[in-house]
C-alpha cells in the first residue's frame, strides 16, 4: 500500500484535474436535480400532446443523477370532449449507462404506479381514441435500416392500475372496470429469440379474478403461458349476447384456464390454447322477454380442451353436467325456443371466414329435468322427461361424422334407453332403442290432424333397431325393426264422448318398417281383449267416422265417386304373416232406431294368416266367437283386406242367436216386434275384381213377430203372411238371400242390401203367394190359387186333386199358414150350363108325356133329338095359321128351334149361389177328409165373388 506521504503528494500534483472533475461532479448533480426536470417535462408533454392530440399535463419530473433514475408524477391526458381518458400517480425508470456502450438501452426498474385508463365506445362504435386508431401507421424512409439498439429492462412492474371500459353502442349500455391490476415482467429484452417472464394479476368492481402468468418475447413477438380467470359473472356481459343471440343470461358464474402459445411473426402466425378448461356454476339462461329459464345448469365442466384460434378448430376432451334442467317449447309459429335462442342474429361475413371446426371427445349429462311443452297444436301437449342421462362421443361439426350416443330417462312411469350411432348434423343415425311403459295419454293431441278422438290411457313400449336418415337406398327414410307392446289401451271420439276401441295388450313381433318407398311387414301380431264399439248417431253418422274425420257431405253419384275405393296400383307392401286375437269383442249400437239397437259378438278368437297388400298372396281367416254373448259364431276363408277390392272369399256361419236383439231392425223395416226366435246363418262373401257376391241361408227357430210398432218406414208387405208361407211344421223358416253389387256403386252398404233382398222376397210372397207354395209343394200342379171346375158342376177332376193335394202339403208343412176358399158360380158358363141342362129335361118330358112313359128319366136319344125338339118347339111356340090362299110357313131348322128353347129356361139366382157354395164345401170336404188338414185353419169365405170363373178361389193368411 502506498504510505499517507505519497498518497498526499499524488493530490497534490493532481489537484487541478480532481477538482475539475468534482466540480463536473456537482455541475451534473445540480443539473440532474434542478435542470433535466425543468427541461423534460415541457418537452414531454409536448410530446405527448403531440402523440395523442390531446393536452397532457405531467405535475411533476424528478431526476436522481446518483442511479439515473427518473420518475415522472401526475402524468393527465384528457379525452378530447373532455373527461378523463389517461392519468397515472407515478412512472419510476431506473436507467443503466453502461449498456449504452453496446447499443442496448437498459432498465434496472420501470414501475408503473396509480394507472388509470378509461376506454368509452360510442353509440357509432367509435373509440374515445378512435382519432390514433385511424391515423396511417408511418411509412419508413427508402433505405432505412431496421434499428440495432436493444432494449432491456430487468424488472418491469404495474401496480395498482385500474382501467374503465364502457360500451354504447349496443341497446344496453356495458361498463365494467378492472382493478386493481398488478403486472411484472422480468428480463425483458428485444433481442431475437429471448424471452421474459410475467405475471398479471387483475380484478373487476364484480371481483372476478384474471391471472395471466408465462414469458413474452418481443423478436419476434410471441408468448407462452397459462391464463385463468376466476369467478367470471355472465349476466354481466348480457348486453353483448344479447347482440348476437335472443338470450337473457339471467345468472351464473364461470372460471376459465387455458395454456396459450402466441407467435405473430412474418409469415407464421399462431394463437393456440391447450389444457382448455371451463366450469359454469348456476347458470340460467332464459329467453329474451320470457319469465322461466329455459336452461339451468347448476354445474358443467369442460375439460382437456385444445383450441387453434386463427384455424379456426376447437377440441375438447370432455363436457359433463349434471343436475340441469332443459325446458323445450314450441309456439304456434312451429318455432322452438332454443332454436331462436342460439340463433345468432344475422351479421356480414367475409368470403375468407373460415368455418369452425368444432370436436368433443365425450359428452355427459347426468340428472337432467326436460320440460316439453308444445303449442303448435289445437290441443298443447306438455310432458317432463326426469332422470336423463345423456353420453355423446365424437362430436364434430363435421356433417359426415359420426357419433356415438348413449341415452337414458323417465318419462312418468315408463322409460327410454337408446344407444347407437348418430349423425347429429344431418340428422340421421342406427339406435338401439327401447322404451317401456310410455304413457300415450299426454301425446294424443299430435293425433288431431288425423282423427278426431281421444287417447284416455294405453302404455307403450319398444326394444328394437331404429335407422333414421342414413345413405344409400331410399335415402332420407327411416327403418324400425323390433318388437312393439302396447297395454291397456283405450281411445274415445269426441263427437259421442263414448270409448270406441280398448285393449289389454297388443304385441307386434318382428316389425320390419320402412317409411321410403313404404314398406311393413310383421311376423306376428298378438291382440289380447280388444274391444271395438261402433256407435250410429239418429243422424246415420258413425262414432268411427268421426273419429276418423270422414265427413257427411252429399253422397257423390256415379261410377266415378266409389264408395269402396279401389286399391291403387302402387300400394304400399304391406304383410303380416299372423294376427292372432283372444277374448275380442265388438259391440253394435244403433241409435238411428227406436228403441236403440244393440249387438254384441264376444269371445272372438283365432287367427289371420298370411295379411298382405301382395295380390299373390294367400291368406287364412279362422275365427271363433259368440254373438249376443252366446251363439257361436265362425269365420273361415280367405281374404285380403289390405287389397279389399280383388280377392275375399269368407263363410260366416251363426248358431243360436237370440233374434229379440233384432227387434229395434224389424219395428222400423217391418213394422213389428219379436216376440221370440233365433237365428242360424251359413253366408259366403266373395269379391272378385270389385264385384261383391254373396250368398246367405238364414235360418229362423220359432221365430214369431210381436206387437205391431208405428214406423214410417216399415214397409206395407204381408210380413206375417210371409213368414207363414216360409215357416215350415217344425217351426223353421228358411231363406236364401243372395245378394250382388258392385263396389263402384257409390250408395253400397252390406247392411242395406240384406234388407233388400229381405224386401225382395216379401214382395215376391205378396204379390204370388201361391207361386211360392207351388214350387215348395206342388210340383207340376200349376197354379194352386184356384180350383177350377166343369160349367153348373161341383164335381173334382183330376187336375183339382192334384192342386188340393199340393195345398193339403203346404198346410201340413206350414203350422201358422191358414186357408180361405171362396166358392165362385160364372154368370154365363155356369147359367148356360143350367139353361141347357133344363133344355134337356124338357126334352124328356115331351117325349115321356108323348109316348105315354111312367117318367121322364133317361136320355133322349140322338135319333130322336129332332122330332122332340120339334115338338117342344110347337108347344112352346104354337104356328100362327096362314092366311087363305097362302102355303103354311116352313120350320125353322132345328138349330134355331134349339137355341129359342134355350132362351125359355129361366135360370134362378138362388141356384148360382148354391152351386157356388157347394163347390166350396166340396174343397173344403176333400182337404179335411182326404187331405187331413186342420179344420181350424180352413175356413169359407162369403165375399163378393172375384171374376175367376168357375171355380174355388184360395186365400192365405
């Protein structure tokens, strides 16, 4: 060490030169404390002034020469209407000298303290800087190098900022401010490549917390990092959705974090999320002006997100929720709530705009409530599906991706299971689905465009394959496959508000169903108690017409307006290999008659082979049941209802039914009651190419009519008179009714053509009884409504036997048929009958009197005809005598001598009507004697006598 001595004389040969320097010294302090702020600050202001175009005001400029640093207080700079826009407490920089040597402008300190920034859009949308903003960024000069200078600051630090954002230019008004606002940045640097660590910490007025921590690099410009944000309340920003989407955010809170990688360099550009995740507690979202929420979600979480900003491509590794509730409504404009709730409301869009690409791994929704409540029909229709659980895997906004779906709820007390493979965007997709105990009750008013009834219960269920909108053929359509149950089912019309169908349970097995081209077939189709009720109102409507809104216009007429529609050349295919029905019953109630009408066929069972819409196809029908809940009733053949119009051929046979149920039918068609009787039927029903066919033998036992009913429709035929003549001894009436129609006879109905033929055979009894009784008995006898007989005579030929032995038969055959006979004497045959056989009586007189015989009997004889005609001639007309001289007058031939005879017997009236009454009581003799008829159904009759000529004249009653 050098000793004092020579320490003190180097001071003193270097004195000038210590003092020039302390003197530098104290020049630079004095100018760094008291001359650099008076310099700095009106510089900066004007620069600043300059920059922003806005005064700028610094209270203060303070310069420490000892460790140059500078701080700067009080800095304002208004906004150009006035207010404030920028104003900061105090700006500490502590320079470093040294590094200027290396063209590196270095900072050991830059702190910021008390910053306030107040940023303010315009109802126009401009910025309260919006003048900068618009200002041409500066061209650099030609030949300008980029500068070399390096900036560097070791520690950078904000504290305490608080920075105001409003918004006017949307319908409500946003403000919100952060504060405060805390950042440092370590080792910043602007050389290539390096890059510094930050962390940011900022709260709102509504305490939502940012946390931005990573390292930022300035050449080229880029950062990585994580970003969180904490507590985030979403009816705050409902002024921006409610721009875009017709949403109300009504509550709820989110917290957000994400690792980022940010790199904005010539030719590489990249903003990239990684680690993405997102969790809403209590979120509502209701829609715009409407009361109830219709989302609210108590907690969704979004985790292993990844996002690629500028792609644009966003992929999450998982969406869960649980607990929400999802409130769906349709209006009456067909529109769904949540369909105009994320309906973004229509904006420009650039040609260059990129679509999303959106993908998630897995979706779940666990405990969810959905409401549906549809007003689109006449009727609403509301239900609350509890206890969904929905999984989605691989969702993408791809429309050819493919997803998988996993679904699951209760729907009242039934449920709803569905997994497969879904195309969400198309739609399309091939489910598993099964649904057991569904309540059809609540979904009956989607039935209203269809039929006018009422679903009043009936459970449904399904375990089968769904595909839906898939490609390929018939694209677009859906096909079902599986097995379908529905249970205790019941529906009522609304125009008699009287059940018209029921059921215990109907099964479909092997349902294949295709909707393009229309297609079904079914393996077997079980039908436990079906009930079916059909109902005619006083006015001939029906309760199924109603309810299957056929309406009651004027009947069309002519060939064109078929009644039975013909089946069209493109039918659907239609088949069912078996329908099979247990405990059926159909009920029949007429109220068009007084009293009403009611019929019942119970206790149906069997079964239906080979049902198809195929005209190749074979079908089997083979029922069993009961009419009127006892009579047997059978149904065999073969028919094609599907095909109704081309091939039926069907025997319906009936045993035993009761015909008292029939009374309402007889009083209003034929004017009576039944008193009793049953009925037997052997139908066959037969259409071929729309020609109907049938051929019915009715039996009736003891059937007998009752008390007379005032109907003005009853018809004015001998219905007991009828039924006599078709009553056999064992009390059986027999018919044959064949009836044939046409099915483009628009006015056909089955029921009316029976009443015809029934009208038929009356008329013909009514006008020809005794044509009916000639051919049940009386073979070739001929006409049995008379008995003829010989002029003046009551004797019985042959050809009388005959026709007595037929009547005999039918009165023997026919128990309640009674016989009147009418003897009848002809005026003219039967009196000439009588002149002529007085004629010859006094034949005989004159000859006997002449020939002095002992009486007048025996015949004349032919040889001798003309001498006693002559000589009775003479008696009864004496000659006149001829006058003198003249000859007598010849004779007149005997002819004529005859025929003047003739005209003197007198024939008396008396006569005639014993000749009449005695031919009637010959019939009658020979029927009871011979014939063995009853004697108290034959009876004589006096009446006036009928023009018939000699004869007996028949009446039946």
């Amino acid at each position: 060490m050098p000793s004092p001595a020579s320490l003190a004389a180097f001071l003193r040969r270097r004195r000038p030169l210590i003092l020039g320097l302390a003197g530098l010294y104290a020049l630079w302090i004095l100018a760094g404390f008291l001359l650099v702020p008076r310099l700095v600050r009106p510089r900066l202001e004007r620069a600043l002034a300059g920059a922003t175009h806005r005064k700028a005001t610094l209270a203060a400029v303070r310069f420490n020469p000892f460790n140059l640093a500078m701080t700067f207080e009080g800095l304002r700079i208004p906004n150009r209407n006035g207010g404030e826009w920028i104003s900061l407490r105090r700006l500490y920089v502590n320079a470093r000298f040294w590094p200027l040597l290396t063209r590196t402008a270095a900072f050991s300190v830059v702190e910021v303290d008390g910053l306030e920034v107040r940023t303010v859009l315009d109802t126009q949308g401009h910025l309260n800087f919006q003048d900068l903003l618009d200002e041409p960024a500066p061209k650099p000069e030609p030949g300008a190098k980029p500068t070399a200078w390096i900036v560097a600051i070791r520690t950078f630090q904000l504290r305490g900022a608080r920075l105001a954002f409003e918004d006017h230019s949307m319908a409500a008004p946003f403000r919100t401010a952060f504060g405060p606002v805390n950042l440092r940045v370590d080792g910043i640097r602007t050389q290539v490549g390096h890059q510094s660590a930050y962390a940011l910490d900022a709260w709102t007025e509504a305490r939502e917390h940012l946390v931005w921590k990573g390292e930022i690099g300035f050449a080229p410009l880029m950062s990585t990092g994580h970003l969180a944000v904490e507590n985030l309340q979403l009816p705050k920003y409902r002024p921006y959705e409610q721009e875009q989407v017709a949403t109300e955010i009504r509550s709820g809170t989110a917290t957000f974090g994400a690792a980022y990688r940010f790199e904005w360099a010539p030719g590489r550009h990249r903003l990239e999320l990684s680690d993405l995740g997102l969790a809403l507690r209590n979120v509502a979202v209701a829609e715009s002006g409407v009361a109830r929420p219709a989302v609210e979600i108590p907690a969704l979480d979004l985790k292993d997100g990844r996002a690629d900003l500028l792609a644009p491509s966003v992929e999450i590794g998982a969406i869960t929720a649980q607990g929400g509730t999802l409130r769906l409504r349709r209006g009456k404009d067909g529109v769904f709530n949540l369909s105009r709730m994320i309906t973004p409301r229509p904006k420009p869009t650039s040609p260059d705009e990129k679509p999303l690409a959106l993908k998630v791994r897995t979706l779940d929704f666990t405990g969810f409530t959905v409401g549906w409540d549809d007003q689109l029909p006449a009727r609403s229709v509301a239900a609350e599906a509890k206890d969904v659980a929905l999984h989605l895997g691989a969702l993408s906004l791809d429309p050819a991706a493919v997803s998988t779906l996993s679904l699951a709820l209760r729907l009242g007390n039934g449920s709803l299971k569905a997994d497969g493979k879904v195309l969400l965007l198309k739609p399309a997709g091939d489910l598993a689905l099964k649904v057991d105990a569904l309540d059809l009750a609540p979904w009956d008013p989607y039935l209203d465009g269809t039929l006018d009834a009422r679903v009043d219960r009936g459970t449904f269920g399904f375990d089968g394959q769904v595909a839906f909108g898939l490609p390929g053929p018939g694209q677009g359509g859906t096909s079902v496959k599986g097995n379908v149950v529905v249970r205790d089912f019941q529906m009522h019309d609304t125009a008699f508000n009287e059940p018209f169908i029921r059921w215990a349970r109907l099964q479909v097995a092997d349902l294949d169903l295709r909707t393009w081209p229309l297609a079904c077939s079914v393996k077997q189709v079980l039908w436990t108690d079906p009930e079916g009720r059909l109902v005619v109102a006083p006015d001939g409507t029906t309760n199924v017409a109603h309810a299957l809104r056929q309406g009651t216009e004027a009947k069309p007429t002519g060939v064109a307006a078929s009644a039975v529609p013909a089946t069209p050349a493109s039918a659907p295919d239609l088949a069912i290999a078996k329908l099979a029905i247990t405990g059926g019953r159909l009920s029949f109630v007429d109220r068009s008659v007084q009293p009403s009408a009611a019929l019942l066929l119970s206790d149906l069972q069997g079964s239906y082979l080979g049902l198809s819409s195929r005209p190749e196809a074979s079908s089997k029908v083979d029922f069993t049941g009961r009419a009127g809940g006892l009579a047997p009733v059978t149904i065999q053949g073969h028919a094609m209802p599907l095909r109704h119009d081309l091939d039926t051929d069907v025997t319906l046979k009936i045993h035993g039914a009761d015909l008292t149920d029939f009374t309402p039918y007889t009083g209003k068609y034929l004017g009576y009651t039944v008193q009793k009787g049953k009925l037997e039927v052997d139908a066959r029903l037969r259409i071929q190419q729309r020609k109907l066919d049938s051929e019915n033998a009715l039996k009736l036992d003891r059937f007998y009519l009752g008390e007379k009913v005032a109907s003005p429709e009853a018809t004015h035929l001998p219905v007991k008179l009828g039924l006599a003549l078709l009553r056999d001894r064992h009390d059986i009436i027999a018919v044959d009714l064949p009836i044939q129609g046409s099915l483009d006879d628009p006015d056909i109905r089955y029921g009316k053509l029976v009443w015809q033929a029934i009208f038929n055979v009356l008329g013909k009894i009514a006008t020809s009884p005794f044509t009916l009784v000639g051919k049940l008995f009386g073979g070739d006898a001929g006409d049995l409504s008379q008995v003829a007989f010989a002029p003046a005579s009551d004797a019985l030929d042959a050809a009388a036997t005959a026709k007595l032995q037929a009547l005999a038969k039918a009165l023997a055959e026919r128990p309640t048929l009674t016989l009147e006979a009418q003897g009848v004497a002809d005026p003219a045959a039967d009196a000439a009958a009588f002149r002529k056989a007085g004629l010859e009586a006094l034949l005989r007189r004159t000859r006997a009197a002449a020939l002095k015989l002992p009486d007048a009997t025996g015949a004349v004889p032919a040889a001798e005809r003309d001498r006693w005609v002559k000589a009775a001639f003479d008696a009864a007309f004496p000659a006149v005598p001829p006058a003198k001289g003249s000859e007598p007058a010849p004779p007149p031939p005997p002819t004529e001598m005859e025929n003047r005879l003739l005209d003197t017997v007198k024939v008396d009236p008396v006569a005639l009507d014993a000749l009449a009454d005695a031919r009637a009581k010959r019939v009658i003799a020979w029927l009871l004697d011979t014939g063995k008829a009853d004697p108290a159904r034959v009876f004589q009759v006096r009446e006036g006598a009928p023009a018939a000529g000699p004869a007996v004249v028949f009446t039946l009653k």
